[in-house]
C-alpha cells in the first residue's frame, strides 16, 4: 500500500479546473486520505522544492506554486506513485500524452497544472509538509473489494 501527494497548482484553481482534475484522480479508485484548500506559504515551497534549488527555473517555480490558492490532496492504495504519475502526465504539457492531465489541459512547463510525488520516499517528505499525521482519515470505502482484489 502506498500514499502519494497531490498538489492541484494556482493555475487549476484560477482556470476553475479543481472538480475536473479532482474527478480523474477519483475514478483511478485511490483512496482519498486527506484534502486541503490552501495558500502555499514561501516556506512550504522552498521545502517542497528544495531539490530544485540549484535550477534555472527555481524562482519562478516557487513564484508560481505561491501566487495563489491550491488543493493538496494524499491519495492511497496499490502502486499509488506510479499510477497518479500516468496520469498526471510528461512534466512539458507538449511531451504529455493525450488522455493525461498535462496532456489534455496544458500547454507550458511553467504552468504544468498538477504536482505529484514522484517516489514513495518523496511522497512521504512531501505529505509532512502540508499535513499532519492527525489530518489522514482513517475509513472504508464501501466500493474498495470491487477496486482492489
Ligand atoms: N519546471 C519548470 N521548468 C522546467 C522544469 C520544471 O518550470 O524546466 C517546474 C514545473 O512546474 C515542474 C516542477 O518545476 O512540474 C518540478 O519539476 P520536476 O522535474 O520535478 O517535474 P514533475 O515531477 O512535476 O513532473
Ligand atoms: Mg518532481
């Protein structure tokens, strides 16, 4: 069982796309374990993107993710990581292939729509920003036998 993080970036929030981009990540099944509307503060994004520090593309990226509200969402179940990574999508919307998220409503790098863990190990770095162990839900999907055999 994984748990993967999800962050639904300022430009799905102002381009009104939350309840489309929240609807896929629901029919893949994953659980929903956490969900949150909130400003991402500079700290939280200098901690998030700390691996990309050194990179061209830091400021703006951080610039970017605090400009205005997000989602953050922690979904669970089997091979969360790569599943959501799928459909997430090519990080160049151009390089995304139809059918995913970047692929079907992006067309810039710098306004790539979604951000989602890219290992377990991230994943759990990343959740421990944005949560507390206190605000994961514990409960059972009634549908979970008929997702998950
Ligand atoms: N990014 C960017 N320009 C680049 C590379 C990355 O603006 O040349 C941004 C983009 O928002 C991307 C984020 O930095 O989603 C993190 O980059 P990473 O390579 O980790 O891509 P991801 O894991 O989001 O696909
Ligand atoms: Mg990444």
């Amino acid at each position: 069982m994984e748990r993967e993080f999800i962050l639904l970036k300022p430009d799905t929030v102002q381009r009104g796309l939350v309840g489309e981009i929240i609807k896929r990540i629901e029919n893949t099944g994953l659980k929903l374990v956490a969900m949150k509307f909130l400003q991402v503060t500079q700290d939280m994004a200098e901690k998030h993107y700390a691996v990309h520090k050194e990179r061209p593309f830091y400021p703006s990226l951080v610039k970017y993710i605090t400009s205005a509200p997000t989602v953050a969402m922690v979904v669970e179940g089997p091979n969360a990581v790569a599943k959501t990574r799928n459909i997430v999508g090519a990080t160049h919307p151009k390089d995304a292939t139809p059918g995913t998220i970047r692929g079907d409503f992006g067309i810039d790098i710098g306004r790539n729509l979604i951000h989602a863990s890219d290992s377990v190990e991230n994943a759990t770095y990343e959740i421990g920003i944005y949560f507390t162990e206190e605000e994961m839900v514990s409960w059972d999907p009634i549908r979970q036998p008929w997702v998950v055999e």
